[in-house]
C-alpha cells in the first residue's frame, strides 16, 4: 500500500510502500478513504512532542480517518465488513495516510450518514479535543461564558458549535475569519489585529486556547476566580505529567517548563489544564448524532488530493486555514456545497 511517511524527524515526508498491516484480534483493516491534516502532524513531523510521544521511524503520518472495513479481527463484536466508519487511532497507532489501517474497535464510530468520507475525515480530532475540553474538563453549563481562541480554525470552528449546542455564550478571537465563526453562532467575534481581547472579555468562567504563548498568558486576565483555561498550544504542566505517569524526570522538566503557568494559576486562582486528546469511539457515537442532527456541521478548507499530501501540510503550517484541511485518499466522493472550498 502507499503510505506518507517520515524516516526520521524534522525530514521531509516521502510516498513509499508499506505492507497492508495485520489485524490483531480486537482490530479492524480499513480501507480509508479520506484523513484530515492537523497541525499534530507536522509538530510530530518536527519531533516537537517526543517528550510525550515515542515512534519508531519510518512513521507513517496521519491521526484520523474516515472508510470502510475490509476485515475484522477475531474478537471484534461493534462492527462488520462494509460497515463505513471514521475515528482517531490511539496514540501508538496512528498512520491515517495511507490506503488502509488496523485500528481498535474501540477507537472508532460509525460514520455519520449524511456525511460524505471527506467530511467524517475533518471530525474525529478536532471533535474530541472539542468534546473533551468543553464536557469532560470544563464541564460546561447552560449560560457560562467561554472564550474559544482562533475561532475560523479547525478546532475553533467546531468548538464553537460544540459550546452553543451545550447552551454557553461563545466569545471567539479570529480577523479574517470573523464572518465564518459569527455563522457557526459566536455571540461575540474581537479581531485580534485591531482589538486586544484581554481588556474586552473579563469575569469569563472559561478560555480555550490553541494558540498557546502570550495568548495563553493573556488568557488568565479574563476569566474569573475559580475559573478554568484549558490549552491543546500551551505547556504541559506537573499536574499534566503525573496523570500520565510520566517519569520523575520528565515531571521535573515540565514543571520548571510550566512555571509561569502554575505563577499565573495562583495568582489569578484560576484552574490550568494542558489537554492532550484521547481516541474515544464512544465519544465519537455522541457527536455523530449531533452530526445527523445538523446541531454541527464540518467546516472543511481546502481539500487536497493524496499525492499533494506536502503540499497540504505545508497549508496547515501556515496557520491561515479557516477550517479543516482533507487528504482524499480514493478519489474526491464530495460535492460542492456552501462553506466548503476543493483544492
């Protein structure tokens, strides 16, 4: 099979032929048909998360997915051949560009009907990442206040819909892309080239952030005491580390790392989380039917063919991408339609 594949960090991709992988007992063989680009693809690709994350080299790249089963493994009882599904493979098992995978059952929902391939790809990262942080984490009430940083992009985008369908009042920073997060239901849109939105939002119960950096620290001077920031762009913190059981050395790196994080947290007492996104095919069950309710809608960019898998990812790195970007794997299945731009 062809597969986009990295031999060692910080080198550039390359298309190469890899063995259709086996099917363990709880897995299944997909035939994918569509996987998103994600700005997790090229930090891999960089060797930015190898204090977190191990791969062995040559690694293929790619972290969701949407296709069809060809093959299930022994002990898989969810699903069947032919069954059209799209997920996020575990942390250990990723490689989602490419023409098939071996992923658990566990990891993986049945596709959303009136989704094509393309569209289902956009869902499963930005979608847990949404998921996690606006219920798991924040635990959002009807009425609270949020703060989604980049609201046009890919996770703010979704998180946006996500935290109006929980009933929160969304604030969202974007410039550009303002237009597109005030369809998607932000109540409030700052450009963040004009407007400083530290001395704008205050007394806010939440912030999401994916930009990290200055942005994150800002962040602290909007919401209010005993509120909550939770990052996917920021520093992993000492708290983060020992929920991972990560080493003590690693721990000790991380906090001197997350210092001024943890100053601002007390200072400010508000609560910081670094979050770091889980495969949940159960998850993924409960956004497909906010999917077929079209209470969410993908938001996809540009879609780019597989052999301009490069190309693709050197538009995620921009940064400038309002929405998703897709890799078609068998060949563009969408039809035009409103929002969505083909490569």
């Amino acid at each position: 099979m062809k597969a986009f594949v990295i031999e060692a960090y910080k080198k550039e991709p390359t298309f190469i032929d890899r063995p259709v992988p086996k099917v363990e007992n709880n897995e299944v063989l997909v035939k994918i048909h569509a996987a998103s680009v994600n700005p997790l693809d090229t930090k891999i690709r960089k060797g930015d998360l190898k204090l977190l994350l191990q791969y062995d080299m040559p690694l293929t790249l790619g972290n969701d997915f949407a296709g069809t089963i060809m093959e299930v493994g022994k002990d898989v009882t969810k699903f069947s051949v032919g069954d059209e599904v799209y997920g996020r493979p575990r942390s250990n098992k990723i490689g989602t560009f490419a023409e098939y995978l071996s992923v658990h059952e566990e990891d993986i929902a049945l596709k959303p009907k009136n989704l094509s391939f393309e569209e289902a790809a956009s869902i499963p990262l930005v979608g847990l990442t949404s998921y996690q942080a606006l219920h798991d984490i924040l635990k959002v009430k009807n009425g609270q206040k949020i703060l989604i940083h980049a609201g046009s992009g890919g996770v703010g985008t979704f998180t946006i819909q996500l935290a109006k369908a929980m009933g929160a009042y969304v604030a969202t920073t974007a410039s550009e892309g303002s237009d597109l997060a005030k369809s998607l239901g932000a109540d409030e849109v700052i450009n963040y080239k004009t407007e400083n939105f530290e001395d704008i939002i205050k007394n806010y119960d939440a912030v999401i952030d994916s930009i990290g950096g200055a942005t994150l620290e800002k962040s602290f001077l909007t919401v209010k005491k005993g509120g909550k920031i939770v990052s996917i762009s920021g520093i992993p913190n000492s708290r983060f580390a020992k929920e991972m059981g990560l080493g003590l050395f690693k721990r000790m790196l991380l906090s001197l790392a997350s210092a001024k994080l943890t100053s601002l947290e007390k200072k400010h007492d508000v609560e910081y989380t670094f979050l770091f996104m889980k495969h949940s095919g159960q998850q993924l069950q409960v956004l497909t039917e906010l999917l077929e309710s079209r209470k969410i809608k993908p938001t996809i960019d540009k879609i780019f063919a597989f052999e301009e898998a490069t190309k693709a990812m050197n538009y995620v790195e921009t940064g400038k991408s309002k929405g998703k970007v897709v890799l078609s794997i068998v060949g563009l299945q969408i039809n035009d339609k409103e929002g969505i731009t083909k490569s």
